[in-house]
C-alpha cells in the first residue's frame, strides 16, 4: 500500500507563483524529518528570494528558468537537482513559455 501525501491549500507569495506543501501530519508528528512541497511558476514569474535556516533541495520536475543563489545566475531544466545550503540567499524566475514545476524538500541540520 502507498501512502499518498495530499497537499495543504496553495499559497502565493506573488503573481504566478504557487505554493503547495505537502501535509505529512497524517504520519505522526516528527516521523518525517523534512518538509516539502510543489510549487510553479507561471510563465514571466519570479519568485521572492528566500534566505533560511534550512538545507533545501529542489527537482526540477517540468519547465526551464534562471536560477539565482547567493548572487550567481545558473539556468536550470527539466531533471535537475539543486542544493541549497542554509543562509544562502536564492529564487527563481521562469524564463520560458511553459508552467515550471519544481518539487521541494528541506531540513534542519542536526548538530
């Protein structure tokens, strides 16, 4: 049997950009030890740049776009994997003419 995670109600943090996290509270609190979620952007859409405490991984599920982190511009595609190391600054602007889908998964380093 699989366990499906559903999705909390989307999120915007501006035009065109959506956020769906995943709702893992159905496993019990603190069996998961990550967060995660999708979120797309719209054609034209640039998402707020973001600075935390978390590592963070995204897959790059569908779409192209211009990925800046910590003041470096790197396009990215449909396939790749990124990782985000903590208190490094970074966002993302979709720079094609279809949906980009990214899925998203952080964490907070033990020790």
């Amino acid at each position: 049997m699989v366990n499906r995670v559903p999705f909390q109600a989307p999120t915007s943090s501006r035009p065109g950009v959506h956020l769906h996290e995943a709702d893992f509270t159905a496993f019990g609190a603190g069996r998961v030890p990550f967060e995660g979620g999708r979120f797309t952007l719209e054609p034209g859409a640039t998402s707020k740049p973001d600075t935390h405490q978390v590592s963070e991984c995204w897959m790059i599920a569908g779409g192209s776009g211009l990925l800046t982190y910590d003041g470096a511009e790197h396009p990215v595609t449909a396939g790749d994997y990124v990782f985000f190391e903590p208190q490094k600054t970074h966002f993302i602007h979709n720079n094609g003419a279809e949906l980009l889908t990214i899925h998203t998964v952080w964490w907070l380093e033990q020790g």
